[in-house]
C-alpha cells in the first residue's frame, strides 16, 4: 500500500501533465472506489467531465490505472466552474 507522503510527491510532479489530458478537470488525492464501494486505498483522483473507455480517446489522453506504483482513480464530476 501506497503512504500519504507517496501520494502528495507524485500528485505534484504528474498534476500539470494529468491536466493537460482531454476531459480532466481536477486532480485530487482521495480514497479508491471500486465498484462503486470506497476502499482504504489511498490513490490520485482525476475528475473528468465524462467518463469515456480508453479506445474513444486519443492514445495522449488516455489516463494510467497508475502512476510509479500510486493508483489513479477516474470519477466522472461533469464540468466543474467557479463561482
């Protein structure tokens, strides 16, 4: 299992790259959800508009199941605006 100090360290060094993917539009730290039940396991959180599979999106913006060993999450949040 991954630590938090883990997490935060390739959080902040992939956040820009995993950015600049088509759809994202947050990177966050959080707990893993696996079919739609929250686990223990820390991992990289990345919101997207929507969630699409993998062959409808360009190789570039396909997002990791990990990245260095920390697991990354995809949770659908639609479009996320300030107020």
């Amino acid at each position: 299992m991954v630590t938090m100090e883990e997490v935060r360290r390739v959080k902040a060094e992939y956040e820009e790259e995993l950015m600049k993917k088509a759809g994202v539009v947050g990177v966050a730290i959080g707990y893993k959800y696996v079919d739609g039940k929250k686990t223990t396991q820390l991992c990289i959180i990345c919101y997207v508009t929507k969630k699409r599979a993998a062959s409808e999106l360009n190789e570039r913006d396909v997002i990791p199941e990990t990245i260095e060993g920390v697991p990354i999450d995809v949770m659908e949040s639609g479009q996320i605006q300030a107020l």
